[in-house]
C-alpha cells in the first residue's frame, strides 16, 4: 500500500525549488499560485535566504504550492493517483496539501487559506518572542516531565525518540539549560509556538474564513494529525486542520494507523527529507522515497506503480448516488441498535463505535440518508477507512450536504 506524506513548517530550505523551474508547466503554475497567494513563490523558492523563507507568511505557502505542484509533476491527471494512493496525510501545514491534494479543497482555496493561516500565525507569534526545540531521544515520561517543568507544550508527537517543545524563548532556554537525561536539543527553523495556545487568535481568524469555503469529501483516505483517524467528510476535514493550529500534531497516532493499514511505501513531497526520515526509525519494513527534484519522477512513477498496484480507492466523490460511513480507526467495531436496512439516519447520526486498547471512537454518518446495506458485522475487527455502511442519500440530506459545502 502507497502512503503519500506531505511535509510541514521547518523542512524548507534555500534554492530548494530551483530545479523545478526548469520544468514549463511547474514555473507556469507556480507563477499562478504566486498570484493567488499574494507573494512572489518564484523568488522564494529560488533566490531567498534561510532567514527570510523562515518567516511563517512565507514558508507556509511556499510549502503548500510545492507540494502541491510536485504532485502534478507526478500525477498530471489527478484523477489518475487515486487509483494508487492508499492513504494520504500532511504534517502540520502539510494538512492543507494533502486535503487539497485529495479533493476536499482547491488548490486555490489552500492557497488563500494557508495565505491567511501564514499571516494569522506570523501575527500571533509577534505578540511574544516564541519558538520550537526537537527533543531527540531520552525517555519519553522525563522528556514530558521536563516540558511540564518548564511550562512548555509538547506540540508534535513525531514517533519514537522525537518530541518537539514549544513555548517562549526564555522557556526553550531554560529547558536548554536543563535538558532530560540522554536527549540532545534541536532548535527548529520557525519563528512560533506552533500547535499551543499562543496560536489561539490565528484559529479564530481561520475559522471565520473557513465558513466560507466549500469542500468535498475525500478521494481516497486521508489521516487527521489531531488523533491519526481517517476522516471521511470534507466538513469536518477542515475543521480539524482549522483547529489544529493550536493544538499539538500526533504524527506518532498518523504512523501507527499507517502501519494498521500495511502501508509498504511512503513517498514524501518537497521540500522532502523530514518525514522520510521519521518513517525510516518507526515504520520498519516500509520503503521509502524523498521526491526532491524533477529528475526524480521516472523513479518515483515507479515507486508509485510498484507499491500502489491493484489499490482501489475508497469510492467517495463529491456527488454520490450513494455514500459509504467508513471506519477512523483500528479495532472491534458496535453497531448501534435500530440502525437497520431502510432506516432513514438524520445528519450527523450515529451509527457504532470502533474499540481498541487505547480508545472508543464514534462512528456517525455526516450526511444522513437511507441505509441500503451493512459491510461488516457487529463485533467485527476493522481496520482504519474500511467501509461500514452503505447510505443512499435522500433529497433533503443532498440538500443539507451542499448547504455544508
């Protein structure tokens, strides 16, 4: 199984996309997005220093418009990845790419959203000198004990030996001056406290915005970093990745139900480097691939064919005749009583639970509609995005559902 992985603030560097630009349609498109942003990309990606891309109204849409370009090189018919991608996922500001990348927004609509988002979380990260620390190894009970010490949120869970701190810059230093026994400190390339409460006032700008774009279910399984959980309505997609911006990233969650799935490789868009990386300590086993520069994509097409064959997409598109409730996570699935075959399911209705060791997750049908046939049994084992229910939408759920749009 493919996994598609995008990358978040701190992976960019300078010149990165320079050989990129020798590709017509890339340079063309970036050109586009640059004006749709607001910001000259092309210079940024190619002549600018590491202290300017490190301003957060820059990096970010940077980010988001290479990755998203990249997949184009890659995929010139976007239609024709879903047939390949078994799961996709972004890493912090690497959301928007996926969701965009998946068809729950626009490539227009995540640029002027990250746009937003950038500026938004620039402003806020000026009301106090803030920043970001990877904490590599030690254990992970002291490594969370000494952020509780020094105030500091642990705002990305990056898997097995990496945590990274966030708060003020007179925190991070005291935690520099008492670091956790064995654990070395690596201060990121970002101008914030990410994913903690200092980000609050850039949630409620975007979530002002975010009631005005429209958005459509995905394509084909995409992970939330606010719990690794597949989530199948494009709704509540962004609503989590509004949210997330003041809350911490659980990559480690997003590996793990990666790993549930059986993914076999992960390729990784530009700038990529950072979550290869990651995968390589915590997802033995698995293949991976940084796509880094044009003269890639014969290897990466290949790569793609080889761990993508025989993938079929999970079958969800923007005007359904019917729609499929599918499973966020791993374990034994309930049904709930009384939700039987021609049962009519208001929105939002909850149809069972998934239970395994580590929680109990509600399982609800965002749009409603007539249930036309059950996929699994009460007390089956699932695993994350396997369909459970079959719906077939009635007049006034398709209603309710482009008024959600």
């Amino acid at each position: 199984m493919l996994a598609i992985v995008a990358p978040g603030q701190g992976a960019q560097t300078p010149g990165f996309l320079k050989p990129w630009l020798s590709e017509p349609a890339f340079a063309d498109r970036l050109t586009w997005l640059s004006a749709v942003a607001g910001l000259d990309l092309v210079h940024y990606g190619t002549e600018a220093d590491a202290e300017t891309i490190r301003d957060t109204a820059v990096a970010q849409p940077l980010l988001v418009a290479s990755g998203l370009l990249a997949s184009l090189q890659l995929f010139p018919h976007p239609a024709d990845a879903f047939g390949f991608i078994g799961v996709a996922a972004g890493h912090s500001v690497g959301e928007l790419t996926a969701a965009a990348g998946v068809g729950v927004i626009r490539a227009e609509q995540a640029m002027v959203l990250v746009r937003e988002r950038g500026r938004a979380m620039a402003e806020a990260s000026a009301v106090r000198p803030t920043s970001m620390t990877a904490v590599l190894r030690g254990d992970p009970d002291e490594v969370l004990a000494a952020l509780a010490r020094h105030g500091l949120t642990a705002a990305n869970h990056n898997g097995t030996g990496q945590v990274v701190a966030a708060g003020t810059v007179e925190q991070l230093d005291a935690l520099k001056a008492d670091p956790p026994a064995g654990a070395r400190l690596v201060p990121l390339s970002v101008a914030g406290a990410f994913h903690t409460e200092h980000m609050a006032p850039a949630v409620a700008h975007l979530e002002r915005l975010s009631r005005a774009i429209s958005t459509h279910d995905p394509r084909t399984r995409l992970l939330s970093n606010a719990d690794g959980q597949v989530v199948a309505d494009g709704r509540e997609v962004l609503r989590r990745i509004v949210g997330q911006v003041a809350n911490p990233v659980r990559w480690d969650l997003c590996l793990q139900t990666m790993a549930d799935l059986g993914v076999t490789g992960l390729l990784e868009v530009p700038p990529a480097g950072t979550l290869t990386g990651i995968a390589k300590r915590n997802l033995k086993g698995v293949e991976v691939f940084a796509l880094n520069t044009p003269d890639q994509i014969p290897d990466a097409l290949d790569f793609v064919r080889k761990h993508g064959a025989d993938q079929v997409a999970n079958g969800q598109h923007a005007n359904p005749t019917w729609r499929l409730v599918v499973s966020p996570g791993k374990g034994e699935f309930v049904r709930t009583e009384g939700v039987d075959v021609d049962e009519v399911l208001p929105p939002l209705a909850t149809v069972g639970t998934v239970a395994n060791l580590r929680e109990e997750i509600p399982v609800s049908a965002p749009h409603g509609g007539v249930v036309v046939e059950w996929l699994v049994e009460d007390g089956d084992p699932v695993s994350p995005g396997q369909p459970l229910l079959r719906l077939h939408p009635t007049v006034e759920t398709l209603a309710a559902a482009e008024v959600n749009r």
